[in-house]
C-alpha cells in the first residue's frame, strides 16, 4: 500500500525524502515503480505545484534549467537548442511531457541519457538544502543522496562545441546500448578543456577522464584523435543487460567515440 | 487506504471522483470513471496504449498519478465521436485500414489528437515522430501514418 503526502514547498519534500519517502516529480520512474508493485515505494511525496521548478533560464555564459523542466520544457526553450537533439531522443512524446530534468540525473542503467549530457557540459546542482554540488559528485553517492535538487547550471556550449550520440537498437525510440556527450571548447581550433561522459556504461553516467586528457591540446581530425580512441573504454568495466554485454559495450566504445568526435555517422 | 477527491474535466465535462491514494490515471479512468477507451499495456511507459491528453499534451496515464490531474483537463477516445459522428481521425484509421487488433488504436488517435490540435497539416516525419511513443504489433505502422495524413486533408503516400 502507497500513501502519498502533498507538500507545498521543496524543503518540506526533501524533509518526507529524508524519512524514507520516494520524491514524485514527473512519474515516469516512480510510478513505474507503483505498477509494478515495487515494495522499496511505501510513501511517495509530491510539490502541489512544480511551475516555479520548472523555469529555464539564461545566466552569463550559464544556463539554469529547473529540475522539474521536462524534455518539453527543454525542446520549447531556444536558450536549450543545443540540448534539443539529447531530449528528443528520450522516449515518445507524451514521455517527453513528463520526465523531469532532476528525475533523469536519478534514472537507473540504461536509462538517464539527457544526465550524460548535462554531466558533459559541467552540471552544477542547487540543492533543496541551499547548498551547491556538481554532478560527478552527485552521481558517485546518488543511491545515498536525501536531498532534492532545485535546479541545474550548465554551460552553455559555442557553435558545435557540444555533441551527442545515442547508441540503441530500436530505431527511433531504443533504449541505450551506449550514449555519449563531449564538450569540446576550442582555442585557436585546439581542444582546451574537453568533457566526455558516456551513459550505460557503469552504473551511473561517468566522465572518460582518460579520453578527456588523450583531446587535451588536440585538434579534431583523425590522426590527432587516435589517442583519444584508443582510451575510449579504459577503466571501464559495463555491466551486461539484456541489450548488450559488457564486452560488446568496451568493444564498440571506440567506433563510437570516433564517430562522436568526427561528426560521422549521423545522429 | 485513504481515498482522495479529485475534481477534473473530462471530455469536456466536469467529473468528481475519489482516488485511492497511489492510483494511476489510468486505473482511475477506467475503474473510478467507467472510460474504458484508453488500455493498459505495459505499466512502465514503453507502449503508448494507455494515451490520454491532459490540458492538451500527450501523456501516459498508467504514469500519471491520479490526484495531479485535479482541476485539469482530460481527453480521451471516448470524447472524439460526436454521436454517431466519427472524429476525422476515427474516420480515417477506418477507411486506411490503420487498426488490426486495435488494442494500440485509442493511444494512437490520441497521440495523432495532438499532434493535428498543433499541427494541422504535418509532415509525414511529423506524424512518425508523434507516434513513435506508441507501439503497434500488429500494422506495420505504415497504414496508421497513412491514416493520420489523411486526417490531416494531405495525399496519403501508400509504400510498395
């Protein structure tokens, strides 16, 4: 049996999260959860209203989603254009309506590709406590995290600094194989600074810092990229599920780095 | 178990019922409300069968919980037909051949719904793209796409 307890502010959610409660935000996990009878759901708590979590909004070279901002909410907004090719991607329409920002950093393997994309393009969280946490941090300790995040900073890339690549069997709609992000900010047309953060590869979505260092003063054409392919799965250990080994996964972890870095290959 | 009133408009008409707490939309459509056009299909949002729109946006009522529809809207098949007069969409899945089986058929008209309220002459990419939430074992898809351009007024593009 669920019982659900309606607050009205986010402070008051994290506090029912923090005895145990799940945190209802656009359903498409918990309620899932619900279905199916998931016994960890006893309590689940739920905002009155998400409208003022939902807010996207520029700051400097930033942009802030609220965590509550659907992959609607993303598509709608043009100061997210460069994200509009990560959200179109995550389910159908009507799912598209009601995932959240927040609920993708917290979806499980394999699911939680627009939080690869955020984790590329250096996501800092305001958290409902008032305090300030990045993402990578977040998503070593996230089965631990109580607290609820209010909103997200990303950068905002240049031109076509920003890349993804989801990797599925179903066409248009599958589940992740494998997706990637790369931030790849240039100076005098060498990379400075990269991110690169695959999905389904781990537990959670990580950064390939090896990747990362191997770009690090390169420019983006196939000689100089080499390195950076051949440390595409290092340190990497996927899981299997029924879309893939983890084998599979190392072994194609390249072709689709290089694919990633160079444009090729479509979407 | 606690049972929660929830007032919402459906089809256009005012409906008071109460949810039991931790209930979906879904459920209650059909069990509380007795509309039994949108079905269950896979409780975790892969197929699309269980559509409905809810202040005008496509959204999976097997996801939704109850209560968060109150003072909304809701739209389902049920409320396309006036009488006996089919809706242009109801219409045009008959006269394409679009549905088989028909268990996807009321998810699918209420995607498409959406998409001609916003759209009313969409490209065929358009209509694959608002119906790529919603899974059909039985068609091939491609008499269903068929049927949406028709609805739409636009030639229909019959493949082979």
């Amino acid at each position: 049996m669920v019982t659900v307890t309606t607050v009205d502010t986010l402070q008051e959610a994290a506090a029912g999260v923090g005895r145990e409660a799940v945190y209802l935000g656009g359903g498409t996990l918990v309620m899932r959860g619900v279905n199916y009878g998931d016994q960890q759901i006893s309590e689940i708590v739920r905002l009155r209203s998400q409208d003022s979590l939902r807010v996207i909004r520029s700051e400097g070279d930033r942009i802030v989603l609220g965590a509550a901002a659907t992959m609607g909410d993303v598509l709608r907004s043009s100061d997210c254009a460069a994200l509009h090719v990560v959200a179109r991607q995550v389910g159908g329409p009507a799912v598209r309506n009601m995932a959240t920002v927040g609920g993708n950093i917290f979806a499980p393997h394999p699911y939680g590709d627009f939080a690869v994309a955020l984790l590329a393009l250096d996501a800092r969280l305001r958290m409902s406590d008032g305090s300030d946490l990045d993402l990578e941090t977040l998503l070593a300790a996230r089965g631990s995290e109580r607290r609820l995040i209010e909103s997200v900073s990303i950068m905002r890339p240049a031109g076509d600094d920003f890349r993804f690549r989801k990797v599925s069997r179903v066409k248009p709609k599958g589940v992740s194989l494998m997706s990637l992000a790369a931030w790849l900010p240039r100076r005098a047309g060498r990379i400075a600074g990269a991110r690169i953060a695959y999905g389904a590869m781990a537990p959670t979505p990580v950064r390939i810092k090896a990747v990362e260092a191997a770009l690090e003063g390169v420019s983006l054409d196939a000689n100089s990229i080499s390195g950076a392919i051949a440390a595409a799965a290092q340190g990497l250990n996927p899981p299997d599920d029924p879309l893939a080994s983890g084998w599979y996964r190392t072994q194609v972890a390249p072709v689709h780095l290089k694919r990633l870095l160079l444009g090729e290959g479509g979407r | 178990m606690t049972k929660r009133p929830v007032q919402f408009q459906l089809n256009g008409s005012p409906v008071a019922v109460f949810t039991d707490e931790g209930q979906n939309l879904l459920d209650l459509l059909r069990r509380g409300v007795g509309d039994l056009s949108p079905k269950f299909g896979c409780g975790q949002g892969t197929c699309g069968s269980c559509t409905v729109l809810v202040d005008g946006e496509p959204r999976l009522s097997c996801l939704t919980l109850a209560e968060t529809v109150e003072g909304q809207s809701v739209e389902t098949t049920n409320g396309l037909a006036n009488g006996p007069d089919l809706h242009a969409l109801q219409e045009a899945f008959m006269e394409n051949f679009a549905a088989q089986c028909g268990y996807c058929t009321p998810g699918m008209l209420m995607a498409a719904k959406a998409l001609l309220d916003r759209t009313p002459r969409p490209s065929r990419e358009q209509v694959i793209e608002a119906i790529s939430g919603n899974i059909c074992r039985c068609t091939g898809y491609e008499p269903i796409i068929d049927a949406i351009m028709a609805a739409s007024g636009q030639p229909v593009r019959r493949a082979g």
